[in-house]
C-alpha cells in the first residue's frame, strides 16, 4: 500500500469522527431548554386551584360548587342500596371462584 494513500485513509479516520463528535457536542444549549413562557412543574403544584369541572358534563365550576358535588356524589355512593344489579354480582363471584380453582383445575376453560 502507498505510504501516503495509508496516511490520508489515517488521517480521515482520525479527524472525520474526531469532528462529527466535536459538532455534536457544540450544539446550543438553548434548543434543550423549555421556551420561558413555560411555567416550571414544580409552580404548577404549589398552584391552589380555583376552578373545576363538572364530571357529569364537562362545565366549569367554583371551588365552592365543585366540594358541593363531590359532597352530593359521596353522600350518593355511602348510601346503602344496589349499585350494582344482582345478576352481575352474581356472575362476578362465579368468575371469582373460577379464578381460584383454575390453578388446581386447569381443564377449566
């Protein structure tokens, strides 16, 4: 091999990735940062807010309306009475005692 077709093989060797690695680490810092109207994370959970929506519909409510209807909806659900239908609990305890006993009967489908 020809001494100076050796040297420029080298010297591409060595200075193509010596200067892909230089231009890579000299990019600019500000494309990671966020833009400056961004408002930090840790602000946004130090935030006391002020307004909610409504989980039925969607609209915006106060504070005030807002503890009011989780209220109503807890109240709701402490009441005794069926929330849910008999022949689904049903089917959910036939679905619970078949998860127990598929492990022992594994011919179960």
């Amino acid at each position: 091999m020809n001494h100076r077709l050796w040297y420029r093989l080298t010297l591409a060797g060595l200075l193509l990735p010596s200067s892909v690695a230089f231009g890579l680490g000299t990019a600019p810092a500000s494309i990671a940062l966020p833009p400056p109207e961004d408002i930090p994370e840790e602000v946004l959970r130090t935030e006391i807010i002020i307004e909610g929506r409504s989980p039925e519909d969607g609209e915006l409510l106060t504070a005030e309306e807002y503890a009011e209807e989780q209220a109503a909806t807890a109240a709701t659900l402490d009441q005794p009475g069926e929330i849910v239908s008999p022949e689904i609990q049903q089917l959910v305890l036939l679905l619970r005692i078949r998860k127990l006993v598929r492990p022992i009967l594994p011919m179960i489908p």
